[in-house]
C-alpha cells in the first residue's frame, strides 16, 4: 500500500467515525428534548442536534470526497464543519445564559433572543461569503475565511465555557461541557489545516488534519455517550 493508499483509508475511516458519531449523537439530543431532560433548555438540546447533523453531513461529504475530489463537494463539506463549529460554540453559550453564574434579563445589554438572531446572521454571512470564495476558485482566500470563522467561534465557546468552571462538576451539563470543548478544539483544528498549508509544508498540514479528524471522530463519542445515558435515566 502506498502512503497515499494509507492516507487515504485513514481519511476514509476518520470520516466514517464521524459519520455515525455524529448521526448518534444527533439521535440521543432529540430523545432528550423529547423527554424534556432539562427544563427550559430546548434550545440547548436544538443545538446539540443541529451540530450533530451538521458532522454528520461533514463526515458523508468527506467520504464522497475520498473517492473524488470535487471543489463543489468541498466547499458544502468545509461549510458543514463551520456550521457544526458555530452551533458547538452556541450550545456552550446555551449553557451558561441557562445558568445562575450569567446576569438576570433586565442586567444584560442585549437580550438571549436578540443574540441567537445576531448569531445566526453571522452563521449565514461566514457560510455565504466562504461558499462564494470557494466555488470562484480561490482557495487561498477560502482557507483564510474558513481559519479566521473557525477560531471566532472556537474562542467565543471557550469563553462561555470557561465562565462556566465554576459550576457543579459532574452533572449531565458539565460532563457534556467538558467533553464538548474537546469536541470544538478537535473542530477547529480540522478547519485550520488548509491555512496551515499556506504557510508550512504540506505534510505538516496534511498530519495536523488527519489527527484532528480521527480525533474529531473518537471524542463524539463520549458526549454521545453520555446523551444514551442521560436518556436510559428517562426511560
């Protein structure tokens, strides 16, 4: 087998991972909105479920893109891993706006439903502008986007995230938050690996991607996980 042979089969398993991790964890989040498993969190348990669809899709695009490489199959794959990243960041800050460390309605500048929207936005327009960048044929630029939107969101999640240490260890939401945040740095460093590419050799690059993305798809699965058995608690 030759080294692309083995790169390529590791590809096709990293990405397979994710395929089923994410669809996994995307089942168990809609069981546990559907029992209610926290009062007053449906948009946390929304989001984990998004996210996980969101790897999934990453996962299947990747799969079509070890047989064949087309720029169009990229450019939806690149956007579902952002998109993953985006709504992973969201969950965190579902978390901590639910909790008593965040400030009371009336203290806050902007308001939770104010800042859902405002994110969202933001989702749409990083998506749009990469997707344009990306399918002109202009990879450089798209890789920058896609660096500089992934490290947004990555630190926008870990700030909420560390605000959150202070908080009860070992609940259903700190586990997830633990596990999460490995989740989103995996994530990340997935998304930064074609701007490494631009900067170091390429199979400096190359290695930075196939580690995080077998380790993208290893750390789903103790979230999904800890999902199952947050649902066999329910039922």
């Amino acid at each position: 087998m030759t080294a692309a042979e083995t790169l390529s089969a590791v590809a096709f398993a990293g990405y397979g991972i994710v395929v089923v991790a994410g669809l996994a964890f995307t089942y168990y989040a809609v069981q546990n909105y559907a029992f209610d498993r926290l009062e007053g969190y449906d948009d946390f348990w929304g989001y984990l479920t998004y996210l996980g669809l969101a790897f999934a899709a990453f996962g299947a695009l990747g799969l079509v893109l070890t047989v064949r490489n087309a720029s169009v199959v990229r450019a939806f794959a690149d956007v579902s891993l952002l998109v993953a990243i985006a709504f992973l960041t969201f969950a965190l800050r579902e978390v901590y706006f639910n909790s008593a460390l965040a400030p009371s309605p009336d203290e806050r500048a902007v308001s939770l439903d104010r800042v859902r929207r405002l994110e969202f936005g933001f989702v749409a327009v990083i998506a749009a502008e990469w997707l344009v960048v990306m399918l002109i044929d202009q990879p450089a630029v798209a890789a920058g986007v896609k660096a500089v939107g992934a490290v947004g969101f990555a630190a926008y999640g870990v700030a909420f995230s560390e605000r959150l240490e202070t908080l009860a260890h070992g609940t259903v939401l700190d586990t997830l938050r633990r596990h999460l945040l490995l989740v989103l740095v995996c994530a990340t460093g997935v998304a930064l690996a074609d701007a490494l590419a631009l900067v170091a050799p390429a199979a400096v690059a190359d290695g930075v991607f196939y580690v995080f993305l077998v380790l993208l798809g290893g750390l789903l699965v103790p979230p999904t996980v800890r999902l199952q058995q947050s649902v066999a608690g329910l039922t």
